[in-house]
C-alpha cells in the first residue's frame, strides 16, 4: 500500500507541474487580473461611475460603494482564466478590444450590474497584433 500511495503522490505532484509548466488551467494561458464594483441599481453604478470619470480612485469608490465583498479590497478580484467567472464577466476580460486601465460598464449579470477595470492580461492577442501575423 505504501509504494501505491507514493506512486499516486508522484503522479498528482506531475500533474500539478505540469499545469503550472504548460499554463494549463482550462483558459490555454490566458490570465487576467481585475477589479470590479458590484451593485444591484444600474442607478447607483452609474453615479459611482461618474465619480472615477471625474478622477476619484477606483479602488476608494469600490470600497465605499460595492456590495461585492471585494469591495473592502478596492474591488480586486485577483488573476483569473477564461471560465472563472460568469460568461458576461469573461467576455469583457478576455476581449482583445477591452482596454486595460479603462474602466467598463455597467455590465449586467445575474448578481447585478458591475463595472470593471482590467489591471493586467496575458496570453490575448490584441486585433493589431492578429492582423500582422
């Protein structure tokens, strides 16, 4: 039993490298990283909206007015792949033509109405990018 259980340790420890090595992780490599302000009123995220269009910090305005618990971190959602979240969220993370450091929205979901601001993104092609190759 002993030699069968480090056989399936070894073989469960490959794998995980293996994702990490390879960017596995359902999402071929791509990874984002975002914040976001979540309320249940269009209404309402509008009117916080209007507050960083007009220079207050995103991540003040998240903590003060998100009813996401990732408000209390300015809204940070960490780094995520493509299937983390809700297909609406996804699609505005993962679009070549989202602007990183924009801020997007309002975007609806089941939970409410979110605006995002994409901090970072890897493994998408930007549409200039895919009309040279």
């Amino acid at each position: 039993v002993t030699g069968m259980m480090l056989v399936i340790v070894g073989l469960t420890a490959l794998f995980f490298v293996g994702k990490i090595l390879l960017g596995g992780g359902g999402g071929g490599g791509k990874t984002c990283s975002a914040r976001h302000i979540l309320m249940k009123r269009e209404e309402d995220l509008l009117k916080a909206k209007a507050r960083i269009d007009a220079g207050e910090d995103f991540s003040k305005v998240a903590a003060e007015c998100s009813t996401c618990p990732s408000g209390k971190s300015g809204g940070s959602l960490g780094t995520f792949t493509p299937g983390s979240m809700v297909p609406a969220f996804d699609r505005v993370c993962f679009d070549p033509a989202t602007e990183i450091g924009k801020v997007c929205g309002p975007i609806q979901t089941h939970f409410g109405y979110h605006l995002i601001l994409l901090d970072e993104r890897s493994g998408v092609e930007v549409e200039e990018e895919k009309k040279v190759s």
